[in-house]
C-alpha cells in the first residue's frame, strides 16, 4: 500500500509551486503503468484500417512513446529522467481502443507522469487520426495502473476491466 504524504510535496512552505530537490535521493529503479481507453462507434473501428492516413494504432504507439520523452517539457515540475524503457500498446475492443503504458528508469524520481502522458498523447492521437469520422470520440479513465520502486513505495490499481458501461472494452474477439 502506498504511504500517505501530509502535504503535496510541490509547494513550499509559503505556498508557491517548486520543483522537488531529488538530489539527495538515491538512484534506484522505478517502474510505472498506465491505461487510457478510446470510445468510439462500431463505423469508426470498421474504418481503422482504411485510415487515410495511416494506421492510427501505430502512429498513435509512436506519438505516445515520443511523448513520454518529452514528459518534463509538459508538466512544468516534472524532473527530465533518463528512461530506460517505454512500451505503448493499443488494443481494438469492441468499443473503441484500450491503450496500456510501460515505463522504466533507474533514478531519483518515479516515471509515473511519462506512463500517464504516454497513454494521454496516443488516445489524444487516436482521436486526431480519426476525428473526421466522428467528432463524439471520447478519451476515457486515463489511469495510473501500478507503480514500483522510490519513498512511496508500490502501487497497484485492483479493479482493471469493467466490461459494462465505465469506457473500458472487451477485446473484439472476445464472447
């Protein structure tokens, strides 16, 4: 279970926004995981495969694997962090696209904001790629979905599909 802080840690003591001195903290490795989940009609998924251009699902696993490198360049506290690893995976359910985020390092601070800006940027880029279809795309439950490793110790979300109505799909294949 993760330890619970008194105070947000991005604030000084006279209230304004700061940027969290890491450099006291020991280099350890540091996993995180996120899941955002694109809704959209039967008539969009039937067209992703005919996208003029391009496949949305690759280009959006490669707008979130790009944004995750950029992640300090978005949220102004967020420290640059040499990552080790990301994966971005876009599956096709049976009402809309469920994306799964991956991140590793090995250093002072977590990867839980380049997880979560990973699956943010590739739904965002779902819905760019096909928008023309139908502007009622809706980008759902961005999540934190378990983290590893510095002070606060582990995370992990228990509760991962809910099959009926909260956004979240099935796989197309599935009964």
């Amino acid at each position: 279970m993760p330890k619970k802080t008194s105070q947000l840690s991005h604030y000084d003591a006279q209230g304004q926004a700061r940027m969290v001195d890491v450099s006291a903290k020991a280099r350890t490795p540091r996993e995180a995981e996120a899941s955002a989940f694109v809704l959209m009609s039967r008539e969009v998924l039937q067209a992703l495969p005919k996208n003029p251009k391009g496949d949305p699902l690759e280009v959006a696993r490669t707008a979130g694997i790009m944004a995750a490198k950029r992640t300090s360049e978005l949220i102004p506290m967020c420290h640059p962090v040499p990552l080790s690893h990301i994966a971005v995976t876009l599956r096709v359910c049976e009402n809309g696209v469920s994306i799964a985020t991956k991140v590793k390092t090995t250093a002072e601070t977590g990867v839980e904001m380049e997880a979560l800006v990973a699956a943010t940027v590739a739904a965002l880029t779902v819905y760019d790629m096909c928008k023309a279809l139908d502007k009622g795309i809706e980008i759902r439950e961005v999540v934190l979905e378990r983290k590893s490793g510095g002070k606060s110790g582990d995370f992990s979300r228990n509760s991962k599909v809910n099959v009926n109505g909260s956004g979240r799909g099935r796989p197309l294949h599935a009964k």
